[in-house]
C-alpha cells in the first residue's frame, strides 16, 4: 500500500476509535480522497500531500487541534518514511 | 423666473428626487441625497430630516449646511409633528409656532407622513439670496412629502432587516463558536476515554492471563493434595480399625478428630477441583435421559442414616408422572446431596426435611426445603458466591464445617444444564427452600 495511503488509513482508524463512524464520514467529504473502508482501498485524486492535509484540516475544523495530535501521534511512525519535503505541513 | 420657468424647474426636482428615492435604499444616504438635492435646487442654506419613533420621540437626525450639528428639543419637534400643514414662517402668525421655527432657524416644516404613521419632519432653512418659497416650490413640497415618507420608511425597513440579518449571522457564528467548543471539549473527552479503554482491554487481558494460570494451578495442586488426603484418610481408617494395634479411648476420639478432619479436606479438594474444571470448560456432560425421582429417592435413602444420626425426618414427595429430563446423573446427584447436606447441616435435632418436585411447563422443579436457621434477607445474594459463608455465627455455635463452594458448585452445574437455581428464606430460624429447575427432555430426543 502507498505511503500515504496507510498515513489516510491510520488516521480515519484512530479517529474512529474516538469519534466512532463520524470519522469516516468525515474523511468521505474530502475533496480528492475515495476511501473504500471495507475494501481497504484509499485513492487520491490530486497531490497525496495536500490531500492528507486536508483530511487533517477536516477533523480541525470540527474537533480543533487536541484532533490534530491524535492524527499525529498516529502516524508519527510511517511519517519517518516520508521526505522532508514531502510531508504534510499539519502533521509536523 | 417665469411661471412657465418655475413649473419646469419644480418639475425637474421632483424627477431627480424621484430618482434618488428610488435608486437608494440606506437610510443616511437617501436623507443626505435628498437634502443635498433639495438645498442645491431650491438654493436653501441648510436643512434637517427629523426621524421620529411611533410615540414622536428622536430616532435619528439627518442634516445638511448646518455649521454644527443642529441639536432639537423634543417637545418642540412634537407640537411640530402634530401640524398637517406644511408651515411657512412668513405665512405663519405671530406665535408658538412662528417662535419655535424662528428658534430652530427654519422657514418651512414639512410633516412626513405614511398612511399609517408620522414618520419625522422636514426641516428647511431660509433662502440663500434672501427670497421666499416660491408657491411651485412649496407645492412641490406637498407633493414630496409622502412620497419621502415611504422611501424613508422602505428604507428604515431595509436596514432593520439588515440589522436583523446581521444579528442573526452573529448569532449562527455565536452558536457555530460554542458548538466547536463543545465539540472540542467532548473530542478531548473521548481522547482520554479512548485511552482508558485500552489500558483497561490491556488490563483486562492480564487478568485473564492470570485467572488461567490460577486455574491451571489450582487444577493442580488439587490433584496432587488429593491423591496424599485419600492415602492419609485410608491410614487414619485403618489405625482405627485396630488393624496397627491397640488404640486407646483417647487415640480414638483425637483420630476420627483427623478422620472427620481429613473427609472435609478431601470434600473441599474434590469442590475446587470440580469448579476448576467447570470454570475452565473442561468438565463434559454425560447426559442421559433421568427419571429425576428415581434420582431423589436413591440419594434420600443415601442420606436417611445421616439424618437419623441427627435425629431429623427427611422425607420426598413428588408425582410418579413427572417428565424425564435430560441430565449427567452424577452430578446432578451431587447438587441434590450438596443441598440435602446443607439442609442436615442447618436443621436442630427434631427438625424437618422435604424434598419435593413439581412439573412446571417445561421444567421439573427439585426443592429442598427446611425448617432450619434460615436465611436473613440480606444474606441471600451472597449464598451462590464462591467461598460464601453465610451465617458464619450459627455455623460456629453449631460447630458445622463448610467450604463455601458447595453451593457455587450447585450453581455451575445446574448452569451447565440450561437451569437455574435460587433459593426462599422468611428469614432467620424460619427455615430454607433451595430449589433447582432443569428443562424436560423432549419426546424425540
């Protein structure tokens, strides 16, 4: 799976052990991202980078920055993976 | 100016304020539009539009050509509301009226009205080049006057919708605000939920780590307390027996001491080890179809000579028609002497036990009732517990020896087979009725 296909996974699976069904609710009125939760499919359409944060973005709005750890502290372990450059400004 | 002039002149006026009432909808604008207009074409020095409430009170002045902002008394400006007519300082009297209009340094009132409401007034100073109000242009005033008053009130209408628009755009963001906050708040809140439920899932899957390992060790350590017990009991027995010799009065009593000593610890091993075995789902059922009052009757007679020994008349009653149910013999004999066994052990010498069954629907009911110490209300919820000792006083007082796991045991296995078991008391020294209900076998099965 890509890279930042398992960042978006990580975060809507973390989110839902908080908010429940909500979570990907949420993630499906983002622009640019299919999430297929039962087929474990997550496709992007348009920069993956920007696209994360706006997935990110999305839970802010709504639940604030504590929402916002919790997306970090998800995958503060794959993000390591990632360049420098290419990693979602919000999740730094 | 001819009067040819003048008409055409008023006429243009009109038309230019007719265009600005149309095309502006703000209150201060219309008013400064519509001054500035009047001033500039009638060539007047200054001029005031006096918005009033409903009960004629100042809602808002609008003024041009003053020098500074003109300041109005409000019981003038009432009695110059109440005028129909358009006043005219020159065409007025000596008087009140000619005194106020002197006093505010205007030459002519022009009341501003709707068909329902006096809306405020039209204050307009003297001419710039000293001249009268021609009779066209006060004329033309006439005719300006409703008119006015409805653009004015459109326009009090439109801003107060906008007022009310934007009170309510602060009340929605006001209302959006605190439900983010809300929200924000009960995220957090879930957060630490979240977190204390895993370590309580972390926490929990321990504890069944380790109720395993207990169980595996009380499995054990009661088979291998058991197999030395039997040896012990076996030797205890046979010392008693003669069979190492003579044994005194005295050797006696202290041995059936360790004997009866000896049966409750191999009772208690056999206990444990039987809950063990049914609590970690290694226990199977020999189930078979049972007459349950063949079953009563074998263990009643088992039974009678403990009960003679303790002077208490046991006896059963039930219908020979019952059902059969579908069972493990043994251990649903265990239950029936675990509560026959209690019931001895609670019951004073004379006393009464009965053991009945009854069909009901599709259960048969065992009962095993009392007339013994009984049980205090409070007392009841504990009695199926492991390790319950209730009425632990009376027990000493009547020197009886218990494990407390008979009756959890009873519990298990009466589980096991689909039933239940409870118990009734009125309480202490009124007896006791245990009574267990296992399911009929169907015909087929």
């Amino acid at each position: 799976m890509d890279i930042f296909a398992q960042i978006v996974e990580k975060i809507i699976r973390e989110q839902e052990g908080i908010i429940g069904p909500v979570a990907l609710e949420q993630a499906r009125k983002v622009q640019g991202l299919n999430v297929d939760w039962e087929k474990h499919d997550v496709r992007f359409d348009g920069d993956q980078k920007t696209i994360v944060e706006r997935l990110v973005g999305q839970y802010r709005e709504l639940f604030g920055q504590a929402s916002v750890e919790v997306c970090k502290d998800a995958v503060k372990d794959v993000l390591s993976k990632i360049p420098q450059d290419q990693r979602p400004q919000l999740l730094l | 100016m001819d009067i040819k002039q003048s008409a055409s002149t008023i006429h243009g006026i009109l038309y230019n304020l007719a265009t600005i009432m149309a095309s502006t909808l703000r209150l201060e604008d219309l008013g400064h539009r519509l001054l500035s207009e009047l001033l500039s074409a009638m060539r007047i020095s200054h001029g005031a539009i006096v918005l009033l409430t409903k009960d004629s009170k100042i809602y808002q002045v609008l003024h041009e050509g003053y020098a500074s902002v003109p300041e109005f008394d409000e019981k003038e400006i009432a009695i110059l509301s109440d005028q129909v007519k358009i006043l005219v300082f020159n065409e007025l009297p000596e008087g009140k009226l000619k005194d106020i209009l002197k006093k505010l340094d205007v030459a002519v009132v022009v009341c501003l009205r709707t068909q329902e409401e006096n809306i405020g007034l039209l204050l307009l100073g003297r001419k710039l080049l000293g001249g009268l109000y021609t009779p066209y242009e006060i004329q033309a005033l006439k005719i300006l006057a409703p008119e006015t008053a409805v653009a004015i009130q459109n326009a009090r209408s439109f801003e107060e919708i906008q007022r009310f628009n934007a009170t309510l755009e602060q009340k929605v963001s006001d209302a959006t605000e605190d439900l983010r906050n809300v929200n924000e708040e009960v995220y957090k809140k879930n957060v630490e939920l979240a977190r204390l439920s895993k370590e309580l899932s972390q926490a929990n899957d321990k504890l069944k780590t380790l109720d395993k390992l207990k169980d595996e060790f009380l499995s054990l350590a009661s088979h291998e307390l058991r197999t030395p017990m039997v040896a012990i009991k076996s030797y205890i027995w046979m010392v008693l027996q003669g069979r190492g010799g003579n044994v005194t009065e005295k050797q006696k009593d202290y041995l059936n001491i360790a004997y009866r000593s000896t049966n409750s610890l191999i009772a208690l091993v056999n206990d444990m080890l039987n809950i063990s075995r049914i609590e970690s789902g290694k226990i199977t059922l020999d189930l078979k179809r049972l007459r349950l009052n063949d079953l009563v009757k074998e263990v009643v007679t088992e039974m009678t000579p403990r009960a003679k020994e303790f002077q208490i008349e046991i006896m059963e009653t039930f219908s020979p028609a019952l059902s059969e149910i579908w069972g493990d013999s043994s251990k649903i004999k265990e239950v029936l002497m675990n509560l026959i066994g209690n019931s001895l052990k609670f019951t004073p010498r004379g006393g009464k036990v009965t053991v009945s069954l009854n069909q009901k629907d599709n259960f048969i009911e065992t009962c095993v009732s009392d007339n013994g110490i009984g049980i205090k209300k409070e007392d009841m919820s504990k009695l199926f517990q492991k390790f319950s000792m209730v009425g632990i006083t009376k027990q000493k007082e009547k020197n009886i020896q218990g494990t407390g796991l008979g009756l959890y045991l009873c519990k298990l296995i009466v589980e096991l087979h689909g039933g239940r078991i409870w118990v009734e008391s009125e309480g202490e020294d009124k007896g006791s009725a245990f009574t267990f209900s296992v399911k009929v076998a169907s015909p087929l099965s």
